[in-house]
C-alpha cells in the first residue's frame, strides 16, 4: 500500500522568506501527487497535481512542487511566503488511475513577521 | 458552482445519541468520499462511492458507523450510537471522471462533531 511522510509538523518561516515542506512517498510505480491547504476551520483546497509530464508543477498562490522519481519525493516550495499562508499543508499520493488519497500527516506553516 | 455542501457545520452530542452528517457533493460528480481527521490519525478515508454505490468501507471504524447515497445529490454519514472517541471533523469530498485523466477532489467545509 501506498504511504507518505511529511517529516516536519510545524515550521515556522518569517514573511518573505522562501518557504520548502517536504513529501516523501512510498509506492511501487509512479503516482498521483497532490498538494493540499487547509486554513482553520476550513476545508481542503487542492494547490496543484502532479499525474505525468514535467516534473515542476506550478500551483496557485505562487506555489510549485518538484517531482523527483529518485527521491521519491515531491517537494513543495514558494519563493516568498505571505502571512496569508499561515495554514495547514497535506501532500497525498494515489495510485495511477486513482480511486482513493492517501494523505500525509500534515504540516503546520507558521508565518512571523 | 456552491462546491460540496456539508450540514450541519458543529454538531454537540451526548453519547449514545444518533448522529447523522450530510453532504450534498458537486453536481456531475461521480465519486463521493468521506473523510475523518483527528490529530492522532490524521485524515483517514472512511467510505467512497462511485455512481451512488459504495465501493470500499474498509475504512469505516465500526459497525456503529454506516453511510448511504440513495442518489447522485446527496449522501449520510450516519453514526449511532455515537461514542466520545467519534468525536473529529468529519469531511465529505467529491470527484469527477475526465476520460483517462481523473478530476481533482474537491473538499466540503467540514463537520465539527463533539460527542459529549
């Protein structure tokens, strides 16, 4: 079965700052790679996919997200954080053809000032 | 589009009273799924459906949970009798089916369940 790992529950970047959170998954083919934010008391919205092709995606809010097979991981980055995107972050992976997400744990952006 | 609608948004129970969630999902979706999160497990899937029919409840914790979809606009999440460890945000999503490449799901706001 598939699985993710987010290894860092809470980071804390000052605002402007480039932020990376880091994804790492466990499957025996390529997947489905998905980035996701949650804001408090709010749903999940997705930020950007990754099925096939080029392997840095781009997403909305500035957000982009590396996909690198050797590593099986798939980063995501932006290159100056907003308070506004104090928030929660989950990477999911599903396999190809997808039924179902397998979420990570989460983790927790912190903005400072 | 109002995106995927969940009802109620809190609900406060005491144990052993029933508890029902709703969910009415994007119209023109045809998957329908529904999520758990609690800070000890995360999200965790509990059920999905793909044309009204569940297709994998593996992850429904218990007989005391249940859900049904008895048509393409609406779903339940039925939990009876529930119990304090039941209590988590309960999520409802939807997805649809673009040919060979799948649609994104999209979450509802969320039901903030507190069993007393």
């Amino acid at each position: 079965a598939q699985s993710v790992t987010q290894p860092d529950i809470h980071i804390t970047v000052s605002e402007g700052a480039s932020l990376e959170l880091r994804c790492n998954y466990s499957y025996g083919a390529t997947p489905y790679l998905f980035w996701y934010v949650q804001s408090p008391g709010q749903g999940l919205q997705l930020l950007l996919k990754y099925f096939s092709g080029d392997t840095l995606v781009q997403g909305i809010k500035g957000f982009e997200a590396e996909f690198k097979r050797s590593q099986s991981s798939f980063n995501l980055r932006k290159p100056s954080v907003h308070w506004s995107d104090a928030a929660e972050y989950f990477c999911a992976v599903a396999p190809g053809g997808y039924s179902t997400l397998t979420f990570g744990k989460g983790t927790m952006l912190l903005v400072s000032p | 589009d109002a995106g995927v609608i969940q009802s109620p948004r809190h609900e406060v129970t005491e144990m052993g009273q029933e508890v029902t969630l709703r969910c009415k999902p994007i119209s023109g979706h045809d998957y329908l799924f529904w999520y758990r999160q609690t800070m000890m497990r995360g999200l965790e899937l509990l059920i999905y459906f793909n044309n009204n029919v569940p297709i994998d409840d593996s992850g429904m914790p218990e007989d005391r949970f249940s859900a049904k979809m008895p048509n393409a606009s609406f779903s339940t999440l039925k939990i009876q009798p529930s119990e304090p460890r039941d209590s988590a945000v309960y999520f409802c999503a939807s997805r649809g089916t673009l040919g060979l490449y799948t649609d994104t799901q999209y979450f509802g706001p969320g039901t903030r369940l507190t069993v007393l």
